[in-house]
C-alpha cells in the first residue's frame, strides 16, 4: 500500500488541466464502449479476410475480461481513491480499464506479429499498442480512480485470460481444421 501511496502523491504535483484534458482521453480508449466499437469495426476487417476465429477470439476474450473484472470487484470491495478527476462508480479492484486494455491491445498486437510480414511493422505497431496499454493504466491513475496495484491486478488478470483465450483459440482451430 505504500507504493500506492507515493505513486498517487507523485501523480497528484503533476496534475494540470492540460494534462487532465490529455488523460479523459487516454482512458476512453480503454472504455468498454470505445473497445467493444473497436471490436465490431475489427471484426468487419476480419471477416473480409475470412479469420472467423479470431472474431470469435476477440469478443470472447474482450466480453470475459469484462465480466471477469465485474466478478473480481464484487468479490474484493476495494474502493477508489477519493477524490477523483472524474465520476466513475464501483469498485477499483482490479482495474477494468487495464484488464480490458492488456486483453484488447493484446489481441491486436497478436494479430499483428502472427500476420504481418514487415518487421518494421511489427516493432512500430507493438510499440504504439504497447505504449497505449501502459498509457491507459497511466490515466487511471492520473484521474485517481485506481491505485496503482488496481492496474497491476487488471493487467496481470487480463493477460493471464488473454493467453488463456488465445491458446484455447489456437486449439479449436486446430481440432476443426
């Protein structure tokens, strides 16, 4: 708790409207309304180029990160820093944003190094996923609505169940070649 603690204090000095303006943004893209969007607009792209199981893949892994975090957080009651920058409700642990951030992003970036040819590519399109997954977890902190253990927890669950979904993908598309 004491890491929670200082990394808040330290987040707080930096606060600016600027930069509050920055972060809203940041953590709508890690909203379930913007990622579940974002997973209808993919899966039209997947569909076209014929990856049936990997629009399956997606909503399941992104739809059960979801519930799992739903299910931690009535489970655990940790609350939320007090006070925030912006209105949120329910519980804080584990962070949702950064469940669904790891599980989403981290299809994405799956996709891209099993599909893509140009290394450059790869190592851009992983960085910029990479970077808006920690930038995400980064904003909930920022806002203070999570502590930073919060994000830690999400990102570590919602990788464990993104691994969990992408291996269980891998096998079913195997077993129904």
């Amino acid at each position: 708790m004491d890491a929670d603690l200082q990394i808040a204090a330290w987040v707080k000095a930096t606060v600016s409207p600027v930069l509050t303006y920055v972060m809203i943004f940041i953590t709508t893209v890690g909203s379930m309304k913007f990622i579940f969007s974002a997973c209808v607009l993919i899966s039209i792209i997947f569909w076209k180029k014929g990856k049936v199981w990997e629009i399956c893949a997606l909503f399941v892994s992104v739809t059960g990160a979801e519930l799992l975090s739903r299910i931690f957080k009535a489970l655990i009651h940790r609350p939320r820093p007090f006070p925030s920058l912006v209105e949120t409700g329910g519980y804080a642990f584990p962070s949702g944003h950064a469940m669904l951030s790891i599980t989403f992003y981290g299809f994405l970036l799956y996709i891209l190094l099993k599909g893509e040819k140009s290394q450059n590519t790869k190592v851009y399109g992983s960085m910029c996923l990479i970077s808006l997954t920690l930038l995400i977890g980064f904003s909930r902190i920022y806002l203070n609505v999570h502590w930073l253990t919060d994000i830690l927890g999400g990102y570590i669950t919602g990788l464990i169940w993104l691994v969990g979904c992408i291996a269980a993908t891998n096998r079913l598309k195997g077993t129904f070649k």
